[in-house]
C-alpha cells in the first residue's frame, strides 16, 4: 500500500511543496512556486534521513535544502524541514487530500 506525505510552506514570497510517495518505490519531490526544483526516487521505503537542495530561481539565487526524517510516531511518520536562504523552519504537513 502506498504512502503519500505532503508539507507546504511560505517563506520569503516563496511557496515551498514537498511530496513523498512511498511503497516499492519512494518518489520525493520538491516544488518552488509549482516548479519541481528536486526529485529523488529510490527503491523501497525511502533511507532518511534525506536531504534534497535547489535553488529559487531570482536574482542571485536563493538556496534552498529540505531535510525528511522519521519520527517514530505512527500518526505522523515523517518530519520535513525548511532550510531557505539560511532561515531554518519546520514544515507543517498537509491533511487534506
């Protein structure tokens, strides 16, 4: 059975997306301001702890890292963070689907 996991933030004018994926293949995407900026795809469940960068296009460009971990916890397996720019935060994750 398939896992989806979704974290959303905005942060510095920017809309920040992350989806995961998971079953016998783990597909993690980042989306800045609906633009993929990082993909991962990996057999199995996923390795975490995992880190994607990429950059927002401007001018200079503003780098940017999303950090995945696990949590432990059953109601909410997974844990994302923002790193934008140098301004760290966590990123809520999205319950609606």
């Amino acid at each position: 059975m398939r896992q989806r996991h979704s974290f959303h933030l905005d942060q510095a004018g920017h809309s920040v997306t992350v989806n995961v994926r998971s079953g016998w293949i783990t597909e993690t995407e980042v989306l800045v301001d609906g633009k993929e900026c990082a993909f991962h795809r990996v057999r199995g469940h996923g390795g975490y702890p995992l880190t994607l960068s990429a950059e927002v296009s401007q001018e200079p460009p503003l780098p940017l890292s999303v950090r995945l971990e696990r949590t432990g916890a059953p109601e909410r397996p997974l844990a994302c963070v923002l790193d934008l720019g140098g301004a760290v935060r966590p990123m809520p994750e999205h319950t609606g689907r």
